[in-house]
C-alpha cells in the first residue's frame, strides 16, 4: 500500500495553458514565412534549429524566439527584413505578456490537496518567465517549495529530492509529459499521474506510456486526482 504524503505538480500544460500559445506563434510564423517555403519545411526547419540550440538556450519562450529569428534567417538567405524580424520578437513578447489561465478543476483541487498533502512544483523552463506565471497563477502558496529546472531527468529529480529530504516512494509526480514529467519519477521508485494535455511539442512525445506498471496512472482530468489518491490509501 502506498503511503504518499508529497505530491509534485509540473507546471506548463498541467496547471496553465502554454503549449497553445505556442501553437499560435507557429501558425503567425509560417504565415509570415509564407512566401519562401511552405508550413511543413518551415516547422521541420524550426525544429532543427531549436533541438541545435536547446544545449545553448534551454526552454522556454526566449529560447523559442531566438530559434524563430535564426530560422527566418536560414530559410530567407538573409533576405527577411529588420520589420519582419521585428514581428518575430513581437510575437514572442506577446507570449511573454499573456495571462495565466489555469486548466478547468485546477484550482479547486490544488486546494483541496494542500490541505492534506506537502505539495511542491518542478516546472523547467526560463526562470524569469516561470516565476512570473507561478506569481500569477494565484496557486503559489500552496506550494512548500517551487522548483525551477533547466532540465527534468532521473539526475534533476534526484538531485531535487535530495535536497529537500523527501523520499521518491512516498511521492506522487503530477504532469502532462511522460518524458519529463513521469519516466524520471517512476524510474526513482516514485508514483505518477499522467494528465495528457490536447497538444504535446515533438521533443517531448515518447512512443508509449508504460505497460503495467503499477506506479503509473493515467488520468483524463486533474479532478480525478483526489480521487485517485482515495484509492492508493
């Protein structure tokens, strides 16, 4: 029988939109490229760009917009003009601006679960940009600790939990990446709970969720959470 006492949430497509947000700036982008290569050679392009710059940058949006500004260049032979690239860095700012809008049953159910669990946050992604959105999320003081990554692997997580002094098998990983989010933690020994999210980025889509294992669940809503938490007692 289990005996969870800490619950880890991710952030981005967990508790708020942000995949989608992204979503927008590429349909924008291969608008404004548009006249030099179609949609598909576009994002195959970007893509290559981003996995070429992720060891430079890391995630997030910053990264995201300097990949973007990279490409345009490539795929225009220099050609795209200052104003072209002007809207490239609009579009990431805009990104940067938008409003935190939590998932449907989020807020309610982080609330419902600080009450009986020590809840914490492992996001990645640029420090700045994630603190901002954890501040405006309104969900911050439910958290003990917030943790912001440049990556999420076995080595970070251990690293993390290690730190706080908190034992992986007594710990439940909430999040919507199996990559990121429940591989590492299960290989730890910890539990997890995948919520998939309606849009996953390429780099972290992995083929298949793990067979019968019986550390790792499925979830089609964070409002199943407690729930499922009821029937690890």
């Amino acid at each position: 029988m289990s005996q969870i006492s800490t619950i880890a949430f991710d952030a981005d497509d967990t508790l708020w939109h942000n995949e989608n947000l992204f979503e927008e700036h590429h349909s924008k982008y291969c608008e404004l490229l548009s006249e030099f290569h179609d949609a598909k050679t576009v994002e195959k392009t970007l893509f290559s760009t981003e996995m070429r710059n992720l060891e430079l940058y890391g995630y997030g949006v910053k990264s995201f917009m300097l990949s973007s500004i990279e490409t345009a260049i490539e795929l225009t032979k220099g050609s795209i003009s200052a104003e072209e690239l002007k809207r490239i860095i609009h579009f990431g700012q805009e990104m940067l601006r938008h409003p935190v809008e939590l998932l449907e049953g989020v807020k309610e159910t982080v609330a419902t679960l600080a009450s009986q669990y020590q809840l914490i946050l492992i996001t990645k992604g640029d420090l700045r940009d994630q603190e901002r959105k954890i501040a405006m999320s309104g969900l911050a003081h439910h958290f003990e600790h917030a943790e912001v990554v440049s990556d999420k692997n076995v080595e970070t997580y251990d690293r993390v939990f290690h730190r706080l002094g908190i034992d992986p098998q007594k710990l439940l990983m909430v999040g919507n990446s199996l990559k990121s989010d429940i591989l590492p933690v299960l290989d730890l020994g910890g539990y997890a709970a995948y919520i998939p999210y309606h849009l996953t980025w390429e780099h972290e889509r992995v083929e298949n969720a793990p067979d019968n294992h019986s550390r790792f669940h499925e979830l089609p809503s964070i409002k199943q959470l407690p729930g499922l938490l009821d029937s690890l007692k």
